[in-house]
C-alpha cells in the first residue's frame, strides 16, 4: 500500500524528518512506496516547493487530499492536540513529536480519538530506535546484571544557559506545557516505563535559573520565563527498583550529558549518547568491563529493530538513524506491512507524559507523587 505523507510545518525538528525520509528512501529498497505530497505551511520559499509535491497554507486542503494518508506533526506543542485531532477526524494515520499534547488531559484525549478511530498513531520516541538502548533494555530482561537495583539517566543541554538567548514558546508554560523535564526528560520517562513497567511514587525538585528572558530578537523587552530550567527526580518502581532522572537546558557538561546507567545485582550497564555505538557491560562475576558494539546483527538483541536501523555503511550518526528508524517504523505501519509491537504508540506516549506530569507536579508542590493520583487511561472500547 502506498503511503502518501502530509507534513505539518518544517521547523527545526521537521527538517530532520523530512531529511529522515529522504535518506530512509535511499537506504532501503524494500521499503514502501512512499512521498512528500503535501507541507502546510505559513511560508512557501522556494527550497520547500522543492520537497514536496505541494506546499499550502490551508491545513483543510492538506487533510482533505485524498493522497495523504500519513501526517507528520513536528510542530510546537502548544500545535499538537488541535493538529492530530484534525488528522484522526479526518481518518489520517498521524506520527507525532513529543509530547502529545500541553495539557495531560489532551493527551488522554489524543489517546482515545486515535484508538476509536482505528488509524495508526505513533510518537517519535527515538532513543527506542537506538539498538544501544534497545539491547541494554533486552539484557535487562533476561537477566544478564540480575535484579535491578537502581538506575540513574540523565539528560544535559546548556541550550538556555546564554541569559541573552531570547525567549520562545518553550519558556511559557501555557504553549510548552512545562520545561526541561517535557522538552528533555519525557525521552527518559518513556525509556523508564519500556524498560521497568510501572511507577508507584516520585519525589522532585526544580529550578529556573533565569527567570526573565529578552521578549524577541531586538533584545528591548524582558518577559517572565515560568518553565523550570533544570529539575531531578527519584523514582520508585513497583518492581522494587528505584532510580533517579535528571534533565537541564541550562548545565554545561564534558561528555554527551545524555546517559542511562543500570545497576543490578550481577552488575552493571551504561550507555552515553556521545559514544552512541557502544554499550558497556560491567560483569561482577570477573569484574571486567565488557563492550558491547557488533550491533551489526541488532536482531541478535531486537527483533523489530532488524529492518529499522540504517545499515553501517550508511551510518548518519545515532540522532539521525534513530528518526529514520522511528519513521520507517510508522510508514511500514500505515503501509499495513507490520504493525511494530515495540514502537510508541499514542498509550505508551500517554505513559511517558504521565509520569512527566508526576515529576513535573512533585517539583512544582515539593511534595511526594503517588502514581495513583495519575490514574491510567481505561482501555474499553479500543479497536
């Protein structure tokens, strides 16, 4: 089945999947039939004539083309409940960024559209789709460091250390719906409920290191930043297990600053993203350190990941891969060619921004969260 995909908007993040696809179009040949037929957008330069079949300013005459049948949602998040619920109304297969939505009220919401709707929904929740990650959580499960018993991951970016970096939607809470811990740490959140399952208690802290930002690029006007810059988190699993969770826009750091660490009882895993191609094994039987690298055979550890992830010698660093990974995963979806039990669906995308959301208001009330104060999203009625 051909699979015609409508984008909605090409900032930042929209130029990577539209680079994703292009590449992904390149790399595999038993990919399916699939095109850039539509971008709407509020511009309409001449490189994006280019991209795509079509460029429109009407988001009506996007959904309403009958050559669509997957929309790629890479806008702001203040953007994301309105768009993906235009797109499942009008029986659109949607791939959207993080998170689902400002509120998690909208999200749930999200959840239950898509699901009644039938259509294909995923989140890009990339570090999935990195075979690093994927192995580590694979030995994890069988066993190979024993019962886990605490992990520490953490995700660094000095992005907003600048105090002259002028303000955008990320700092105001009202189109972002929160800080570094939603813009950053709902990567890790996902990662912690994929890996250990369910949440039972958090407690957290925040801080906003720069409460006031210049308004816009003119630098004349100051407007109050409410978004929490950095915030750390202890999480306790129902499984036992505990650990802690970090994300700042506002920490300087020597290595990548993206790091998941595993301690168990018969030892202990870590992967940096600055050396995305290796995970280190720390076995406490010999009390060597073993790498693990030959990712070259992923299905030795994911089996969903065998036909993802672009070959070696196509290599594009583990950021890019892991977008070309997450979006071939979703076209094969709407293709009807495989379904992908391990890809983040709009429910497991829910999880993540609710456990999010626990950590967000542990930190806001400086108090303890119990997981039953955020009460999951019934499944009747899916299809």
């Amino acid at each position: 089945m051909r699979v015609g995909i409508g984008f909605w908007g090409l900032g930042m993040i929209g130029k990577t999947h539209i680079e994703a696809l292009r590449l992904m179009q390149v790399m595999f040949q038993e990919l399916p039939e699939v095109s850039a037929e539509v971008l709407c957008t509020r511009t309409a330069e001449d490189y994006k004539k280019r991209l795509f079949g079509k460029v429109v300013h009407d988001s009506r005459e996007m959904l309403n083309d009958e050559r669509v049948s997957l929309v790629d949602i890479p806008s702001p998040n203040y953007a994301h409940f309105e768009q993906a619920k235009a797109a499942i109304e009008h029986k659109k297969h949607v791939y959207l960024e993080k998170p689902l939505a400002v509120k998690l009220e909208e999200a749930g919401e999200l959840v239950k559209l898509a699901e009644h709707a039938g259509v294909v929904n995923r989140t890009a929740f990339i570090y999935r789709f990195v075979p690093a990650v994927a192995a580590m959580r694979e030995l994890v499960k069988s066993g190979c460091i024993g019962e886990v018993i605490h992990f520490h991951m953490r995700f660094y970016h000095y992005s907003y250390l600048d105090p002259k970096r002028p303000s955008s939607w990320r700092q105001q809470s009202a189109l972002s719906g929160g800080g570094s811990m939603l813009d950053l740490g709902i990567h890790f959140t996902d990662i912690i409920n994929w890996m250990f399952g369910e949440t039972d208690e958090v407690s957290a802290v925040q801080r906003t290191v720069i409460k006031e930002r210049y308004q816009d690029a003119s630098r004349t006007e100051k407007i109050s930043n409410d978004t929490e810059e950095w915030c750390a988190s202890i999480i306790r699993m129902k499984n036992g297990a505990a650990g802690t969770l970090e994300s700042s826009r506002v920490s300087t750091h020597i290595d990548s600053g993206t790091t998941i660490e595993i301690f168990g009882t018969k030892g202990s895993l870590k992967f940096d993203a600055g050396h995305a191609e290796v995970l280190e094994h720390f076995n406490f039987q010999t009390k060597r350190i073993e790498t693990i690298s030959e990712f070259e055979d992923i299905g030795k550890y994911s089996s969903f990941l065998a036909r993802m992830v672009p070959p070696a010698r196509h290599d594009c660093g583990f950021f890019l891969n892991a977008h070309i990974a997450s979006l071939k995963s979703v076209i094969e979806a709407a293709s009807g060619k495989d379904t992908n039990p391990e890809a983040a669906t709009f429910r497991e995308a829910y999880k993540a921004q609710r456990l999010t959301s626990m950590i967000m208001c542990s930190a806001a009330e400086g108090r303890n969260v119990k997981a039953s104060e955020f009460p999951m999203i019934q499944e009747e009625g899916r299809k």
